[in-house]
C-alpha cells in the first residue's frame, strides 16, 4: 500500500465530499467503481475522511486559529480539504509524524493549489504544530 497515494486519495475525496455533500462511503465507492485502486489503502482512507467529517468543527477551529484568523470561507477548498487533512491526521492520527503529515501536504497543495498556496499551508501547519509543542492549543 502507498500511503502518499492513499493521502492524496483521501484529499481528493475530501474535496468531492465538499461540494457534493454525499457521505464518506457513497464517495468511495463511487470512486472505486471510476478508477484503477492498486496500491490504494482504502482502510486509511475511510479513517481520515470519517475523521475529518466527525471532528470538522475541532479541526476547522485548529485551522483558523494557525491562520491568522483567516476565516474557513475564505480559504480555497483545495487548500481547506490539504489542510483538514493534515490537521486531523496532527491531532488524531498518533501513528504519523507530525512532520510528515505537514510535508505531505505542502507536496499536496504544490500539486494541486494555486501557485504559492504551498506557502500558506505549510505556515498554517507550522504555527499549529509550534502550539502543540508549546501546549498552546
């Protein structure tokens, strides 16, 4: 299994889930039925978007307060869904690296955002992490 793939995966989804409203489980299958999933770990993938949708309100809040107080409206969905993702995975995935999952996500948003959205997410990612080692959060 590709963890980076089923990362970036499950940031896909996220997205999806962002406009369409349907539910963790519908979203994944639907993409199953559309793609090639070799090398998909689908087990990770439903742990992180459940996660984020049962833990939004907590990680949205996480987000706002390591952005300068940006508001979530204001954040492009591409750089909120790399953004959730890689808060849930700080806050409640103890198994991965904080590092990783902020590297991970400026690789995300370097692919996938506009051109110096990268920047913006890693110094969301970074002051978050800064608070928890600094038990400010």
């Amino acid at each position: 299994m590709n963890r980076r793939k089923s990362r970036e995966i499950a940031m896909k989804l996220l997205f999806e889930i962002s406009f369409n409203k349907n539910n963790c489980e519908e979203t994944i299958e639907n993409f199953k039925e559309e793609n090639d999933c070799k090398d998909i770990d689908f087990e990770y993938v439903t742990r992180i978007i459940n996660g984020v949708i049962d833990n939004k309100e907590a990680i949205d809040k996480k987000i706002e307060e390591s952005s300068n107080k940006w508001k979530i409206d204001r954040i492009s969905k591409t750089n909120l869904s790399i953004l959730r993702l890689a808060t849930y995975e700080i806050l409640y995935e103890n198994d991965i690296p904080t590092k990783v999952s902020a590297n991970e996500a400026v690789e995300l948003a370097k692919s996938y955002s506009e051109e110096k959205s990268w920047s913006f997410v890693n110094g969301v990612l970074g002051s978050l992490i800064n608070n928890i080692e600094n038990k400010t959060v």
